[in-house]
C-alpha cells in the first residue's frame, strides 16, 4: 500500500517504522516543522522526529500546519494519522483511494479530545484504550476500525501510560487496520453517540457556553445569538 502519513514525535516514527517493515511504502509525511520547545530551524537536531527520520529516505516532507490536498501525491491508497493535531480535511482525506484513518489513545466514543490520557488519569478511570478510526469531518467521532482495552496500571501518569502501553497498542492497531485494508477487509463500527464524551485540552481556557447555562425559572439562552467581536 502507498501511504501518506500524518503525525509528529516518536509515535509517528514507530508506525513509519512498523509500516515500512510490514512491506508498505511511504509516499510523503507530514510533520511539525520542529520539535516542540525548539526554534533553530537551521540544526536538524531541532526538526520533529518524523521530518527528520524522512529526510534521510528521501521521503517527501511537508509542514502539518499547511498539509492540503495537494500536498498528498497521486496514487496514494491511505492518509493515517498517528499523533497528528493536524485536522486532516474532506478534500484532504479524498486524496485517498481506500481509506483516511487515524489512532486515538481511548476507547471511543469516550474521551474525545486532544489530552484523552490525561483526562484519564484525572478521572481515575480503570480501564482504558486504544482505537483506530476512519477520519471524518467530526474530530475522533469517526467509524471504529480496531478496538482494544487494557486496564490503567496503579500509579501510571499520563506519560507512562502512554510510552508503556498506549503507544505500543497504537502501532498494532494502525498495522492491523492497514494490513486489513490491504487485503480488502474494511470494518466501520459507527460511535455511539449517546456514550460520547468529550474534555477540552488541559491548559486551554474555559469555555464559555451561555446556551448550556439554564437557570430556574429563566427561559434557555439561545446560543447561536452570540458572537465574538475583535476589535
């Protein structure tokens, strides 16, 4: 399979890695321009992982931030995502002659969102997961591909549920789905939406939802009669 592959950091080069092991062929990345924390555009040592495990394989590179349809080559039959916060859009995804798949890091629908390990480890969950799914125009609201839960190791943080468990899990799951496709075995399990959750990422500011807010008494605020005005 020819695939164009979306993501950032160690993650993305894993599945690069696995990918390329099982017999795939990468068409093109797209990656951060550099590693978070970093500005020397000029040291290669500052470029995220992925651009970098690229460029010495001659694998085309294009920034996350400008990813368009024209960036994927023609021929490509996947655009997975690994670790991308790139949203990945309809044009983009059509680019794509068998499918447009990404991992998240839980057991979807629950925990959508950028900071999904983090608020599982905030709320005290037990049991987590992984899931591959087809990307649509709804973030990680997509049809489930692949599924798998584990169950949250006591004293785990975010980051060690992730290197040690999560990311491993990822992996199998994008090479599983791939090797699936490759084959002709498509699965789509929709979401159930009555189960959705979905959290802000941790460090944003808060919402402010007028129309969620329904005092006694007081009749609904009618949302869609807000706006923001810049000055």
């Amino acid at each position: 399979m020819n695939i164009y592959l979306s993501g950032q950091g160690a993650f993305a080069v894993q599945v690069a890695d696995a990918l390329v092991a099982e017999g795939h062929r990468l068409a093109g990345v797209a990656a951060p321009r550099l590693r978070k924390g970093h500005s020397d555009e000029g040291n290669a040592l500052s470029w995220d992982r992925l651009r970098a495990w690229a460029y010495p394989r001659s694998v085309p590179w294009t920034d996350s931030a400008e990813l368009r349809a024209m960036h994927v080559p023609d021929g490509v039959d996947l655009i997975v995502a690994a670790h991308s916060h790139a949203f990945i859009g309809r044009r983009t995804r059509a680019r794509a002659a068998v499918a447009a798949i990404g991992y998240h890091p839980s057991l979807l629908p629950l925990h959508r969102g950028r900071d999904a390990i983090r608020w599982t480890i905030r709320d005290g969950d037990k049991v987590t997961g992984g899931s591959v799914y087809h990307l649509t125009e709804r973030t990680d609201g997509g049809p489930v591909a692949a599924q798998e839960h584990l169950f949250v190791p006591p004293g785990s943080t975010p980051g060690t549920l992730w290197r040690e468990h999560l990311a491993p899990l990822g992996v199998r799951l994008l090479v599983r789905v791939v090797t699936d496709l490759a084959k002709g075995r498509r699965v789509e399990v929709p979401q159930d939406e009555e189960l959705a959750t979905w959290e802000p990422a941790m460090g944003a500011p808060p919402l402010f939802k007028p129309e969620l807010i329904a005092l006694p008494g007081s009749e609904p605020v009618d949302g869609s009669r807000w706006a923001l005005h810049e000055e």
